[in-house]
C-alpha cells in the first residue's frame, strides 16, 4: 500500500463518535461499518473491502484479540509480558494511550489514577516509564495491531508493570481533555492522522493536568484561571473539573480547592 495514501480518507470499525465529529471537523471522508469484533469471520470480508479500497486496516486478528479481555490477559500471562506478581491491588495504577502507524506504536500519554482522580502526565521516573512503555509496546506487537488509537490499564507493582487490560479506541473522557491541557496533544486528530497512515509528532508536556469527577454544575469554579468543566457523555454521566499546574503537588492542591463532589475521595 502506498506511502502517501490520502491523508482525506480512513476507515473507521464501530465508529467513535469523537473520531466521526473530529473527522466531519477536519474535512476526512470516513468509511466505516458496524460489526461484533468478536466474530473474526464477519471481520475479515469487511477488512478485506475497505483495504481494496486503499484504506489502511487492521488485521482481524487483532481486533477480536483486543476486543477480548481474557484474551488480552491470556497473552500477557502465556507470553510472560508482566512480571508474576499474583494480586494487583493496592498497586498504583495507570492508563497508557498509544497510536499505532504501520505496526509502530507510539505512546503519547501515560495517567496516574490518584486519590483524588486523574493525573497526566503521571510522575514517573524515566526508567519506570521506558518499562511501562516497552510492556504495552510489546502486548501490541503480539496482537497484530497495525494502526489507530489504543488504552492500556498498566499496575506499578514492585515486581515491574502488569498489564491489567488493552483495547483498542480512544480512552474515555476526560483523559483526551487531559492530554490536551497538559501539552496541547490532540488524542482525537492524532488518531485520525495514524489512521490514514501518517506518522505523529512526539509531544512533550509542560504542565500537569488533573481532573476530578463532579455531578454538580461548573458555577464560579468554571471561572477560575486554568479550570474547565467536561460535561460527562450522557445527561445522567458526570463530568469532570479539569485543572493545570506546574505540579503534581500543585494540580492536587488546585483540585482540592475546588471543592467538588470526588476531590480528596478515593477514585
């Protein structure tokens, strides 16, 4: 398939419809179809089509692989990607959004789950977030995922990162809010650009961004320099506080301060 595929046009598997509004934003035609991920064989015809098509696709394979939690879990243990260390909980946990191009997985976003909510990018030392990366770089690698987003659940254990979960799509809200407000990454358009077989700048973040669930309308808080509100995805969804900071330390205290139904409680 040729390197300068139209940049215009992608094919998109259940569509998101975050991809779709970003897309319909970017003026990127968008070809998609609706099929259980789980049935391999209703797959492939689909894949097959689209890729005739020129469209950059990924294998069947893969798709029923990540769509399979005890299938992701399976091959983290029969592949020893993640060290034996039998309970997890307690553990510090982590979300890792990768992108895929080619079979090249880029990972442009690692959160922390704190006690008070989110936290991106989470404050890692530079060894431990090489491992948490080569970890989830490896687990895509086995599946066969060739292009497009991916959210991978990673526990910080003392035995090295496990893989709790892998799937592919975008994380939910607000994670996509905070990679933007801590280093102006577009989750969504980036997407989109992996998607039609394009390759996306490394972004480095410089600040941190923290987000709080709350049910409660944004008020005077919403005022505040550096805070927004995400309205959660349905009328009976909560949304989230989200703040930037020049701290870990500092985006807590900032989410503390507002208030909100969540902060200080254990997420």
């Amino acid at each position: 398939m040729k390197e300068d595929n139209d940049v215009s046009r992608i094919f998109l598997l259940n569509p998101d419809p975050r991809l779709l509004s970003e897309a319909h934003r970017a003026g990127v035609h968008v070809r998609s179809a609706r099929v259980d991920p789980h049935d391999e064989s209703a797959l492939r015809p689909l894949l097959d089509e689209a890729e005739a098509a020129g469209l950059f696709v990924n294998p069947a394979r893969a798709l029923r692989l990540l769509a399979d939690a005890d299938a992701v879990q399976r091959m983290v243990r029969d592949n020893r990607l993640s060290p034996d260390a039998g309970a997890v909980s307690g553990a510090p946990r982590l979300t890792v959004e990768t992108l895929s191009v080619h079979g090249m997985h880029q990972t442009v976003g690692i959160t922390a789950r704190t006690s008070y909510g989110l936290l991106s990018p989470a404050p890692l030392t530079e060894d431990t977030a090489a491992e948490v990366r080569a970890v989830v770089t490896a687990l895509l690698d086995l599946t066969g995922y060739q292009y497009g987003p991916a959210h991978t659940g990673v526990a910080l254990t003392r035995q090295g990162p496990v893989i709790t979960g892998c799937r592919a799509g975008l994380p939910d809200d607000p994670i996509p809010e905070l990679l933007k407000a801590a280093g102006g990454f577009d989750l969504a358009a980036g997407a989109l650009r992996v998607l039609a077989g394009k390759l996306v700048e490394a972004v480095r973040p410089e600040r941190f961004a923290a987000a709080v669930e709350s049910s409660r309308p944004p008020g005077s808080a919403a005022m505040l320099p550096d805070v927004r509100f995400v309205p959660g995805p349905g009328a009976r969804r909560p949304g989230h506080f989200v703040v930037c900071a020049d701290s870990p330390a500092g985006a807590a205290q900032r989410v503390t301060s507002l208030g909100a139904p969540g902060a200080g409680e254990a997420s």
